[in-house]
C-alpha cells in the first residue's frame, strides 16, 4: 500500500512542530560543531603541516597595519605562468595549487602550478589558492624584478592575506616596512594553509598556539 502524503515523513514538519527553544538549541549546536570542526581542522595544519617560509611585498595603497590585523601579500601572490611553462588558459577564481620551493635563502618561490585532479610534482610543498586575474609584467610593478617584458603573471590569493593580532599590540608593527616582514605557514597535504607565526627581520613576532 502506498504511503499518503500525510505518512510521508517530512523534516521540515518536525521541525516545525519542535518549540522554539529547542530549535535554537540545536541550531546552536550545529553552529558549534562547525566552528569546532573548523578549530581543529587549523590546529591539525598547524601542528602537522609542511612549514614554508613567505616572503611579503608591499600592499598599495592601503597601510600594512589596520585596526587589529596585518594586510598582507606576498611574492608568491603574483605567480610568474611564463617562468613555470603553464601555457593553459587559467580562468578566474579557480581552485588551483602553488607548488613551492625553497631558495637558497630559504624563502619560498613558485615553481609549479597544477589544477584540480591533475598530479602534482612529489617533492614541493603544494598551497591552495584561488586565481585571480592574469596580464603581463607591468601589473605588477613591486614584482618587476621578478618578472619581464612579455611575461604572464597571475594573482592569486591563498587565505593569508591577514593576520589578527592582539588588540593594541599591533604598533610595534605599524610603521613596519613590508620588506622586513615574513610569515611562516604551515600547509597540509590537501595544500590548506595556515599562518604559524609573523617575523620581523628573521625574528618571531606573534606565533600562532597549535590549538
């Protein structure tokens, strides 16, 4: 025999018969598990992921320090397509992954890049990000050393971009050059990322609790 309408079970009816009480409590719970899920999804990364050090450019026009968080970017933010030999079309916002190498002075720089489902090079610490526009070398006038005439350059964001610091705390790095600057991520083998801790001139400033 055929279920009716009225036998068929319906979540959104529960619900609806639940007091309000009791939907704002779970509602609250789902809310927690997510944001527990997400905390222990950043201290997995930062206590077990692959440490790569970043190197940060200048952000214009905006200042390094607003408020309670560092603006920041980095020389991998414009990765150089023509230097690494990626000849296929990246369109904007896609999910891509930076693999990276380390430079004899132990900042790291972009040497690979890959899409998603495509095999990535065993050996280089591969960063997830997302692609922004590409052009030639001219957009990007702070990376003229780092690029020439003729080259492809694309932007891409990794979810480094900034950095919270203690409230009040942040005027010891006000005034701070972005070339003193760098950043210590942790990246895990799915290529999420996390900021570990903020150096200045080689020496921690802020370090991140694994927790």
């Amino acid at each position: 025999m055929n279920a009716s309408a009225s036998d068929t079970f319906n979540p959104d009816r529960l619900v609806g018969r639940m007091p309000a009480i009791v939907r704002a409590g779970l509602a609250g719970l789902i809310l927690c598990g997510l944001i527990l899920a997400m905390v222990a999804e950043r201290a997995s990364i930062l206590r077990s992921g692959a440490t790569v050090r970043l190197a940060t450019v200048p952000v214009d026009p905006r200042d390094l320090f607003r408020g309670d968080y560092v603006v920041l970017s980095y020389e991998i933010s414009a990765v150089n397509l023509t230097r690494i030999g990626v000849t296929k079309p990246v369109e904007r916002n896609q999910t891509i992954y930076v693999g990276l190498r380390a430079r004899p002075d132990g900042k790291a720089e972009a040497s690979r890049l890959a899409f998603e489902g495509e095999p990535r090079e065993p050996g280089l610490v591969w960063l997830q990000g997302k692609s922004g526009y590409a052009g030639d070398c001219a957009i990007r006038v702070d990376q003229a050393d780092n690029c020439a005439q003729g080259d492809s350059v694309l932007r891409v964001t990794y979810g480094l971009e900034s950095y919270f610091v203690p409230q009040g705390e942040g005027r010891r790095i006000e005034t701070t050059q972005a070339s003193r600057v760098e950043i210590v991520a942790a990246v895990a083998a799915s290529g999420k990322s996390a900021i570990k801790a903020l150096l200045i001139d080689g020496k921690p400033v802020y370090d991140e609790p694994p927790y």
